[in-house]
C-alpha cells in the first residue's frame, strides 16, 4: 500500500436471491450468477478482489434460509471460506407466519417498524445462522432495503452487531433524515458507514448513489464519482460501494435477471486496477479498528430514541464538512 494513500473504501456486496428475480434455480442465478449461457456471480466477484488483494464485504440474507434451505448456509460457507468479510443482511418480510408465531409475537410486515421484542428475535436468528455456518460473530448489518429502526440497533448492540450500513440519505424509508453524512455513531454504541452519494459536476446539483447498477456509473467512469466523493465529504470519510450479488447481469423486461454480462466483469476488473494502491479497501473489522483506535473521526452522534426528530436528532462533533440540502438528492 502506498504511504500516501489516505482515503477508504469499503466494497459491499447484498448477497441475495429474491423468488421475483429468476424465473427458476433462484440461489443458482441470483448468487452463484450460473446461467446456461456464461457465469458471473460472487464466485466471479471473489476471483476479480482476490486478484488485487482486497476483501470484499458481502451482506448475506440469512432470512432467504426459509426459501431456499442449506443452499443459503452453504453460500455463507464458502465467503467465509474464501476469505471475504461475510456479515448480516435481511429482508424479514420474508419470514413465514411460522417463525413469529413460535415465538409469540406477531409478524413483522415493515422491518423499520420493529419493536424490540420483533428485532431480538430476528438478530438472534441471524446471529445464530451465522455462528452456525462459520463459527465466527458477525459485527456489521445492513437492512433490506435500507430499512432498519430504534428496535434494529437496540437488537445490534444486544448481540455484539456494533456496525450499521443502512442510512441512505435519499431514501424515503429513513428513520433518521439528518442529510448526507459521512461515518457517525449511534449513541447506543454502534457505528453507521452510511451509503455514499457523490455528485457528477463540481455544481453539486445532483448527487448520485455509489451503486454499481446505478445508470451514472455506466456513463460516468466510476473512479471519477469516487475523487467527486472524497472532494466533497473529505478525506476521512469511508466511500461505500453498493453491489449486489446479480450485479453482473442486467433486468430485463419480465423482472427477471439476464444472463451476466462480460462488460459488467470487465468494468469491475477495471475499476479495482484503476484504485488499488490509491484507496485503500477495507472491511468492517477494519473500519471499527480505526475508530477504537481514534484513527478515524465520527462525524457526530445520533439519538437511537430520538431519530424521528430528525437533523435535531444529530450532534455534529467534527464537522467533516456540511454538506447542500438533502433536496438536492437525485435517484
């Protein structure tokens, strides 16, 4: 690694297979990205990062266990196998009637809204299925869909989870709306790396997420929206870079997933050659070593219990830089 390399990123990959995106052999296309006609999944993803000596950090839906079976914990086996920093990801609307009616409680339709009780129970799943496939603690969470709530955090910490990579300042379901903001903490404890947004102009009219699948980054070379990041948010801040696991391949008209496509790949290679040794990639062990280590600055605190009030809900501390109105946000 360079000595002057000063700025970070973590790659992040939700790794997942809804029944709605394949017409069949859903883990198969969805994960694996093995179709008839070319291959291109987190196999392929994990080949390009070890290729350069990065780990990826890939967000596995425990939940899809209910849909798909071993299949799921044999995904997990083999990410943590590799190497990779496998952590927890869900969309607990998938959970049947089944798994709340056992416990007592009713079912969870909305994963934001989650009360203590709902959100204890689902991390104790998650929590367990991971331990059970690796033999490790998972530390880092990222809610399906972005969603997650004061119940989520509690049910974090409870279960030693301290990392968060679900605020998204664009996005309608936030609880907290405090604007675009690099890395802060929780005042229960836990540390959100929020998802990125960079703009593509130094007018800043518009801000785009740090998605792979996002349009702009098919136009735009993605290495230019990442220097627009850290010009914008500082050198501090930890860039996020949102993947999934169908990311080489492309939706068509019936929903479903194409086959991948040799572009998508070729992109990513590019895009890791372009960056290594200029960025340094990191996982979220990482991370949370640099903040213990007060290596790294937490750009304020947020209140669990308060988050609704929104920006008054956040404490700036360091003032890594304000940012335009969140009204300038494009999707």
């Amino acid at each position: 690694m360079n000595a002057e390399v000063k700025n970070r990123l973590m790659l992040t990959v939700d790794v997942e297979a809804f029944p709605k995106r394949a017409e069949k052999d859903h883990v198969e296309r969805l994960i694996w990205g093995h179709y008839p006609d070319g291959r291109g999944g987190i196999g392929e993803m994990m080949d390009i990062a070890d290729k350069y000596g990065v780990k990826l950090v890939m967000f596995l839906d425990y939940v899809e266990q209910f849909l798909w079976g071993e299949k799921i914990l044999d995904v997990a086996r083999e990410i943590h196998a590799r190497g990779h920093d496998l952590q927890l990801h869900s969309h607990p609307e998938l959970l049947p009637e089944s798994f709340w009616r056992e416990r007592g409680l009713p079912r969870l339709k909305v994963a934001g809204d989650a009360t203590d009780e709902q959100a204890n129970a689902l991390f104790e799943f998650l929590c367990e299925s991971h331990v059970k496939a690796t033999g490790t603690d998972p530390i880092a969470y990222r809610g399906g869909g972005y969603r997650y709530g004061a119940g989520t955090l509690r049910a974090m910490r409870a279960h030693g989870v301290r990392l968060n990579s679900s605020y998204n300042s664009a996005v309608e379901n936030q609880p907290l709306r405090a604007g675009r903001l690099p890395q802060f903490k929780w005042n229960n404890g836990c540390v959100e790396i929020p998802i990125s947004y960079a703009s593509l102009t130094p007018m800043r009219e518009k801000f785009y997420p740090l998605n792979f699948n996002q349009s702009n980054f098919s136009v735009i070379p993605m290495g230019t929206s990442l220097e627009n990041f850290y010009r914008e948010m500082g050198d501090a801040a930890i860039a996020v870079l949102v993947m999934h696991s169908w990311s080489f391949s492309k939706i068509q008209e019936s929903g479903y997933y194409s086959s991948p496509l040799p572009e998508h790949i070729a992109r990513f290679d590019k895009f890791l050659s372009d960056i290594v040794g200029k960025v340094q990639i990191i996982d979220s062990r990482t991370a949370l070593g640099l903040f213990d280590d007060y290596k790294l600055p937490l750009e304020g605190v947020a209140s669990v219990d308060n988050m609704a009030a929104g920006a008054d809900a956040f404490t700036r501390t360091n003032c890594i830089e304000r940012m335009r109105s969140p009204s300038a946000y494009y999707l």
